[in-house]
C-alpha cells in the first residue's frame, strides 16, 4: 500500500524550496522503502534546485542519506527489513561493457526504483540522483542500498553517499595515495577535506591544503593537512613547490573544478605526478594551454567520479576505520537540522559557514 510522507521539493528553478505531502508507492520488485534517518546537505542538491543538472522539475532532493529498510520488492535479495544501510547513486549493473571488463565503478547503466515517487495529485517526482531522501521515507533500487554496521551515527555514515565518499575515494582509489607520497588539495569544503582524510589515512608523508579562507584552512588541518596555502596571499603553484623540495607534489587534487584551480594542479605536480579533477565544473568551462606542457610531462591526469568507489566494498571497510577511531568522519557534521531548515543550509553552505549540515529525521 502507498504512503504519504513529507518531502522537500523544489517546483521551480532557482525558487526556495519546499516541506509537502510525497507518495511513496508500492516498490517494485527490485525495490526497496528506507525509512530515512538521516540526509546530509550537499551543494548537488542546490545545483538540482538552481538547474545546474536538468530541467525535469518537481525535484525531490536529497541523497546523502542512511537509514533502515522497511519494504522490500518480491524479487529483493541484497538486503532485508530491519537492515541498516548508507544510500548510494551507483547501483552497478553487473552486465554492461564496464562491469563486465572488471570496471564497475565506472558502469554505464546504474539502477534506480523501478517506479516513481509522485505528489498527491500524481505529478511525477525527479530524485535527485536517483534518490530524494530529504523525505521521512523514499523509494530506491536494492542495488542503492548498502547494509553497514547500525553502531554508527546515521548523520555520519549517511555521508558516504556522495561529497565526503567522492574525496576520499578521490584520494584513495583514484589517485592511490601511498605513505611515500605527498599530496596537495587545493579546495578545503567537504570534498577536499575528505580527500585529505583519505591522505592521511593511508599515511602520506606530506599533506598541504590549499583555499583562499582561513577558517577552512584551519578545518583542513583538523582532518590531516600538514601544511597549509591561503592563494589569497601566495602563489599556489609556487608554495606547493616550496614545500616539495621544488619538484611538486606526487599528486594534487583540484577539489574545486575550475579552469584556474586545475591548472594549479597540473603545473603544482611533480612532472611524473597525478593530477586528480574531483570538482565538478559547469559544461561552460574551457581551458586553453600549451600542448606542449602535456607532451611535457608525464604522470596522468584523471577524473573522478564519486571517488571511483564499490559500494559494497568502500561501504562496510570506511564505516569500521570511523568505529575504530581511525576516519574521523564525525568531523563533517557541522550541524543537525530538520526538514524545514534546508533552504537555510543552502545559504550556509554557499557562504562556506559548515562542512555538512544534515537532516535528522
């Protein structure tokens, strides 16, 4: 039987957001009802809100969430009712070119539920991400769904689900951070700190943050940064040499994704390093260099998409290293908010006053 919950919705591009009545419908057979515990606030949820991803309004928002399964579909066998489980937007398929070549965190045909969240009058819900979480419940694939220890706090764990799994990953899985290394961020919000965690996780030798604003500096520092560049005052490529015996960093992640900010990065790495894009930029940007510098250089130069991470690998094994003490994921909540709060969070998130704001629900 469907069910009517409260959602947070954005109707119309750029217009502030707002707390209705949502139908979850019966899932279908691969799908499951979470009952939504907890949902962090991340900046794709504002691009959904300002048009940044497609034009398919209603939008349910919301996708960095845990919380515990309710419902399953007939034909549902990776998790149960009762379990505790971090949502993710990379449901592999198991069967299309990059599956099957031992690739599937790059699949190219990823599963969401089977059937539409609606409004009560039955105008049809876009999830953002396949998701929509900011909502007491929702409606997902199995495949979206995986189960973790319920010892942890679920406004923690749920942020595995995009920002801070795409800079740990970022660091680890795709630039594969080793303890000899040294690492430059350049960017200190949610992601490039998480990339700076998985830095220091793995034990690189020499971590330096890189932001124009002193108060996110000091939270990178928090997180692992050994060292620390405000590029209002210094010039990034050059204190990033400075600081590597003039060579570069091994690798530097461009948390921010901006046609400057990446060519920071490339010039900042040493000329066999690794250049990381995990920022997102917007389709309008354009770069213009010398191809002479590519030819130049050796290393690679990468992109990232949520830190190229396995679910049901990355999942469980990052949850544990928080349990132990190890990943100070705690670190990430800058507040606890309710449904009603995320239009606010929005503006906070955009001024740069929290890492996370997350819905408890």
């Amino acid at each position: 039987m469907s069910q009517t919950v409260r959602g947070v919705i954005s109707r119309e591009k750029g217009k502030p957001v707002e707390v209705t009545d949502i139908v979850i419908p019966d899932p279908g057979p691969n799908d499951v009802v979470v009952a939504v515990t907890a949902c962090g606030v991340c900046h794709t949820d504002l691009t959904y809100r300002d048009g940044g991803i497609n034009d398919s309004y209603p939008f349910l928002l919301g996708h960095e969430a845990a919380g515990t399964v309710e419902t399953v579909g007939s034909a549902v066998t990776a998790v149960a009712p009762g379990d505790f489980v971090v949502l993710n937007w990379r449901a592999v398929c198991g069967q299309c070119r990059a599956c099957k070549r031992g690739r599937p965190h790059l699949c190219f045909d990823t599963f969401n539920a089977s059937v539409p969240m609606t409004l009560t009058d039955g105008t049809e819900l876009t999830p953002a991400l396949g998701i929509g979480a900011f909502a007491d419940k929702t409606l997902v694939h199995e495949g979206q769904c995986t189960k973790v220890d319920s010892a942890a706090d679920p406004a923690v764990a749920g942020l595995l689900g995009c920002g801070v799994m795409a800079g740990l990953g970022a660091a680890i899985n795709t630039a594969c951070v080793t303890r000899d290394d040294t690492v430059a961020v350049i960017g200190c919000g949610g992601v490039g700190d998480a990339a700076i965690a998985g830095a220091a996780l793995v034990g690189a030798k020499k971590i330096i943050a890189v932001d124009t604003d002193d108060t996110k500096l000091s939270w990178a520092r928090e997180f692992g940064a050994t060292d620390t560049i405000n590029a209002r005052t210094q010039d990034p490529v050059e204190s990033i040499q400075d600081l590597t015996d003039g060579f570069g960093a091994d690798v530097v992640i461009d948390a921010v994704g901006r046609p400057e900010t990446w060519k920071q990065a490339f010039y900042a790495r040493d000329l066999a390093g690794t250049v990381v894009l995990v920022g997102v930029p917007t389709p309008d940007m354009r770069l213009d260099m010398p191809l002479i510098d590519f030819f130049s250089r050796g290393g690679s130069l990468k992109s990232s998409w949520y830190g190229d991470c396995l679910p049901e690998r990355d999942f469980p094994t990052l949850i544990s290293l928080y349990l132990q003490g190890r990943l100070p994921l705690e670190k990430f909540v800058s507040e606890r908010i309710g449904l009603d709060d995320v239009e606010e969070a929005f503006h906070k998130m955009h001024d740069g006053k929290v890492l996370r704001s997350v819905v408890v629900l």
